[in-house]
C-alpha cells in the first residue's frame, strides 16, 4: 500500500526532528521513525482503533479514585484497591452487578466457600 500524503509529511517531519541539535527531540523523533510502521496500523488492519481510549477508559476510574484518596498507606491496603478495583472494571465490561458480585463473594467468604468467578459464563 503506498503512503499517504500525510503519512510522508509526517515521516519528513520525523526526519527533520531527528537531525536537530536539541537532544529530547532528536532522541524523541528517532524512537517513532524506529517505530513508525506500527503508527499508522490503523489504517492497513480493519478493526484497529487510532487512539489507545478503549484501553485507557477503564484505568480512569483508578486514577480518578487515587487521586481523590492520596493513595493508601500500606501494602494490605493497595492489595485490596488493587484487587477490588479489578474486579469492578472486570464486571462492568461484562455488564454484570457489581454490589450483586460483592455480596455473592463476602457471603461465599463466610461460608468458607470459593468466590464467585470473574470470567465471564460460557455459552454454548
């Protein structure tokens, strides 16, 4: 497939950039030249998406939360963020309940029984 109009532009500007003397643009502009196949897959493979957001939407939530509470305090206390922030992002990607989950889970817990499983059901 040949390049695009705006694809050579911006392989001459990469190029341009990476001759210049300021060493975070040049050392920058040399790294997507090495990886510039890869910066325009979206555009030869149906289906790849131009932009990371599907990737990153479920992170934000994270983020946002972090920010808010200063983080936590100790190993136990990221432990347990960590786990239950993957399961809420786990559960709502499949649509599932979250608080359905969590109470299925904390009373398998008192029972001594095995939690309920994140993957999602097989059909069949």
């Amino acid at each position: 497939m040949a390049a695009s109009p705006i694809q050579n532009q911006a392989h001459a500007l990469l190029q341009e950039g990476a001759s210049l003397s300021h060493p975070k643009t040049c050392h920058l502009c040399q790294n997507l030249l090495k990886q510039e196949p890869s910066l325009w897959t979206f555009i030869t493979i149906e289906g790849v998406e131009p932009t990371n957001n599907s990737a990153e939407r479920p992170l934000r939530r994270a983020v946002l939360w972090r920010r808010r509470s200063f983080g936590t305090q100790s190993s136990s206390g990221s432990q347990f963020v960590e786990r239950i922030l993957t399961a809420v992002t786990t559960l709502r990607l499949q649509h599932r309940d979250v608080l359905d989950y969590l109470t299925a889970a904390c009373a398998a817990n008192i029972r001594g029984a095995v939690a309920p499983s994140l993957l999602p059901a097989q059909t069949t």
